[in-house]
C-alpha cells in the first residue's frame, strides 16, 4: 500500500535547464496537489489538479512553470529555464476525497547552480 | 493569499513536559488540520477537525477546532524526543475549494 511516490528525491540543475518532477499519487486518489517549501518556512499551495484536469493553479506562477496529470502516469511539475530563486522542496500531496486531509510525499529538493 | 499566524515559532522543552501550540486567523476555516515534519520528509497529517468546537486525540495528541472557526490549537501531553519535528497546522476555507493554506511551522526541540 504505497504513498505518494516522488521523484527524484534530489534534483540538480544548472540555471536555465528544466526541471521535471514526478509525482504517483496514493493508489485511488484522484486529487493531486503541489506545493513549495523554501527553508524554515510553510508550505505554500501552487497547483490543484484532477485527472487530465487543472482545477486551481492560483498559487503557480505565470511563467515558466506548468503541471499536467495525465490519464495515465505520474503528475508532473514542470519548470523551465530554471532559476536560482526556484531552488526548494516541492512537495505533492493527494487525496480520495477533496474535503479529506492530504497524504504528502517526501518531496523534491530542487537545487539550482 | 491568506495567512495563517502559527505560534510559538519554536519551542524547547524537557522530556515529559507538555506542549500547546496553536494558530489564528481572521477568516473562517471549515477544516482544520495539524502536521507533522521531520527533516528530509513530507509532512504526515496528525490530526483532522471538521466541525467548529471539535477536540479530537490522536494518543498524547489533542487538537480542538475553535468556535469561532478562526483558530485551532495542538497539545502534546508528557513529550518524548521522537516528538521532535516542525508542526504545521492547515485550514481549508469554504471558498478555496479544495486547497489547504500552512502556518509557518512551530519547531518543537524535546530535551532528554
């Protein structure tokens, strides 16, 4: 009975490459959630999807990033032209239900050179 | 977006003591949830409260959802030193749909 499954756990990337992540939700859970931790701080939400379906991604920025979950497979973030701002843990989460509490992932730690 | 004012920031205390932590808000949350992180991981969810005025444990963890639906406070009763880790709490508003706002964390150091 696997969690959400996260990879790669660490990620290195030179300032204008992507960054691709991926995220297999818990066995049945249709809602995936991406969110972005920066040191010794909260977490803070990007993007809300459903299968082939993004249901709110007020927290992504406008450029550069973008998440897909596709019918088959992994949820995906995306970041293009990566930089060194965008170093962080990101973290996806999902759940059966939309009113249930999350099930987190072990996250990405993104580091950008 | 909506902040959550999560306090202490950090705690440090002796094994056995116990721990209350807790935050507000100024606007209503209908979920409130409590997290737990420990370096290198996820959070893992802790407790979950759903109804304003709720108290809800979870073996030495009692959280309770405040009346007025703006606060929620987590207690950790005799603490031992694999309680160590950054406790989150998280509130989900009826009009954000399905998305989870974090406080910023209160980092609990347990003293053997």
């Amino acid at each position: 009975n696997a969690g959400v499954m996260q990879n790669p756990r660490h990620l290195v990337r030179r300032r204008g490459q992507e960054a691709r992540l991926r995220c297999s939700p818990v066995k049945g859970h249709s809602h995936v959630y991406w969110y972005r931790q920066l040191p010794e701080e909260g977490l803070k939400f990007m993007v809300y999807l459903q299968k082939e379906n993004i249901i709110d991604e007020s927290g992504m920025p406008k450029e550069r990033f973008s998440a897909e979950f596709p019918k088959e497979g992994p949820s995906i973030l995306r970041i293009q032209q990566v930089v060194r701002g965008d170093s962080a843990a990101y973290f996806c989460a999902s759940s059966q239900d939309r009113t249930d509490g999350y099930t987190f992932g072990s996250g990405t730690r993104l580091t950008v050179v | 977006g909506q902040q959550l004012n999560q306090s202490p920031q950090s705690m440090f205390i002796q094994e056995g003591e116990d721990v209350s932590m807790n935050c507000t808000s100024s606007s209503i949350f209908n979920t409130w949830l409590w997290y737990k992180q420990e370096p290198g991981e996820g959070p893992v969810l802790l407790i979950a409260l759903y109804k304003a005025g709720e108290l809800t444990s979870n073996g030495r963890l009692t959280a309770q959802f405040g009346i007025t639906r703006k606060d929620s406070f987590l207690n950790i009763s005799a603490s031992i030193p694999s309680d160590v880790g950054i406790y989150f709490c998280a509130g989900r508003k009826e009009t954000s749909g399905s998305r989870l706002t974090f406080g910023e964390g209160t980092q609990l150091t347990v003293n053997p």
